[in-house]
C-alpha cells in the first residue's frame, strides 16, 4: 500500500511538474513573440546608401545538403566561399555533426583546392549548431572550422552576436554594416523559435550593373523580412538570393524520434504551429514579384520537394547549391 500511494504521490507530481513546464514555456514562447513584433514594428534602420560593388560574383558551397559527386561530403549544415573583385569570404562553418578530422568542411575544401590562407574574411549569419561547427562550440559562444580550432588571426570575422574566438576579433554587426568594398551586413533580424531566441544576419554583396544579391544562411528572418529590411537599408535593386530559406516541407532533414525537428522547433510559430505549404507558396508568389536574375535554394533545411518547386517556378534563373558546383552570378572571365 505504502509503494503504491508513494507511486500515485510521484505521478501526480510528474503531472504538476509537465503541465506547469508547459504552461511556463507557453507563456515565454508567447512574450518572445510579442516583444520581437513590437522592436520589429518600431525599428528604423538607417540606410547604408553608396557601399561600393564588385564587377564579379561567385559562390561556391563548400557544404550543404547536396553534392556534386561522391568525393565530396554533404550534411544538413551550410558553409559558403563567396569571391568577388576585392574579397574571398567564408559564410558560415558547417556542423561537423559527427566531430570528425577533418570535418566535411574541411574535407571538402582539400577536395576543391581552397585554402584557409586564400580567405580573408569569415561571416558567421546566426549561432546555431549547423553552422558554427557544432553545438560543443555554440556552448562556448565560438565556432570552429574543425574538430579543433585553428588561427584565423589574420581573418576579419563578422557576427551579429558577440562572439569570441582565441586570438581574433571578432567584430559584431547587430546593425546593417559595411564590411568590404560591395559588401555589406544586412543586420540581425530576431526570431523567436520553439528552440529560443536567434540573431540571423544575412550578406548582401552589390554586383556593378546588376544590383544587391543577398546570401542567406538559413532564414530564420523568414522571407517577407528578409526583402522588407533590404527594401529599407539599401537602394540599389535586389537581383539575386542565394542560400537556404527553411522549408521543411512535408519534412525536414533532421528527425528525433520521428520528431520533425526543423519543422517544429526552427521554423513556423511554435511546436503545435509549424511552417506550412501554404506559408511557402505566399513566399513564393512574393519573390516572384521581384523579378530576380537569378536564384539558387539550399537544401540543408529545405525538402527536394520545395527545391523542384522553385525550380519549376524561377526556370533558368534557378541555381542548384551543391557541394562542389559554381554558383557563377558574374564569373571572373565575364568582368
């Protein structure tokens, strides 16, 4: 009898406990939601006006979902180098989920020639586990190349949250900012996701005679917001989004116990208000209004679904991001 009273007793916590749990969360979720519409709705960026601009533009995913062959490796984590006139940058690091040396990362840059010595700057869009090197590193408030870190002393680092790293400034750019002849930071847009609070910044480069092409690693900001804040900081027109927007739709590509984690917790108003078709098609519609030059989806946070979607909407006007494979906007031998 004893036992089985003690038993009732530690349910009926455990049902206290979760429900209270849940209650407190909901509340939270709810007034992170409420506070980012209110900074959202009162926000006046200022204008960045004349930042330069680059004869040429290439970006070549160093990882992603997809690859170009089997000699190279993919993961749902996002890494780009981006080449232009003046600059060679790294966005973003990739996961490493597995704590591999060499990460896919860099695995995939011996595979391709690229050389740590060849990057002059690195710009990090937002602090989580896929494209800091991993969540031993996000834990650290830093990021890693690899399963340890190297020098980057001599790169020019850009984060919208303070970041630290051993023997390298790390600049922070909560705000649009110039960061390079035709390149710039859009400025951290916040979202409130099941998982918390984030800080995404997106890269906008201006290509001479083109326009602004932005460079998104994951768009948490969600598109509306995206091409709403570069409406008001820059003046040139937008003529290019490359990068991966989160459309895990029907499903995403990392699950939990047949949990699907992108959809429910990184995307959408909540674990019981995920992102849907209907979401992604409005954002569709919208970015055909802007009578773009050239777009290219990544896949590490979006479904083939989604990918051929746009692909059959943007025609040739659509780049594939694969591991491996040129994202030329203006190649070098077109300057």
């Amino acid at each position: 009898m004893k036992l089985r009273k003690w038993l009732t007793y530690c349910g009926v916590f455990v049902v206290i406990f979760s429900l209270s749990a849940l209650v407190y969360f909901s509340i939270a979720f709810k007034n992170g939601i409420d506070s980012i519409a209110a900074e959202w709705s009162e926000a006046q960026p200022n204008p960045l006006g004349d930042f330069g601009s680059t004869k040429t533009l290439s970006i070549l995913p160093l990882v992603n979902w997809h690859t170009r062959d089997n000699s190279l490796q993919g993961e749902a984590g996002v890494s780009y180098l981006i080449k232009t006139d003046h600059n060679t940058l790294l966005f973003d690091v990739g996961f490493n989920k597995g704590g591999n040396s060499p990460s896919p990362l860099e695995h995939n840059m011996a595979q391709l020639g690229i050389e740590i010595e060849s990057i002059d700057t690195i710009f990090l869009s937002h602090a989580h586990l896929d494209h800091r090197g991993g969540q031993q590193w996000v834990n650290k408030n830093t990021f890693s190349i690899g399963k340890e870190q190297i020098d980057l002393s001599d790169k020019k680092i850009y984060s919208p949250i303070p970041t630290e790293y051993p023997n390298a400034q790390v600049t922070v750019t909560p705000k649009a900012t110039i960061i390079a002849e035709g390149m710039a930071s859009l400025g951290a847009i916040p979202r409130q996701l099941a998982i918390g609070r984030i800080e995404e910044q997106a890269l906008v480069i201006n290509v001479e005679g083109k326009g602004n092409v932005i460079i998104v690693g994951c768009g948490h900001q969600t598109v509306p917001k995206i091409l709403a804040h570069s409406a008001k900081v820059f003046n040139a027109p937008l003529y290019g989004l490359v990068g991966d927007l989160h459309y895990p739709l029907p499903e995403g590509r990392l699950s939990f116990f047949g949990i699907n984690l992108q959809r429910r917790f990184a995307s959408g108003d909540g674990p019981h208000k995920p992102i849907t078709l209907a979401t992604m098609e409005r954002d569709l519609d919208l970015l055909t209004t802007q009578n773009l030059g050239a777009i290219a989806l990544g896949g590490h946070d979006t479904s083939d679904q989604v990918i051929e979607r746009f692909k059959l909407r943007f025609g040739d006007k659509y780049h594939h991001v694969r591991v491996g494979d040129w994202i030329d906007i203006v190649p070098p031998n077109q300057k």
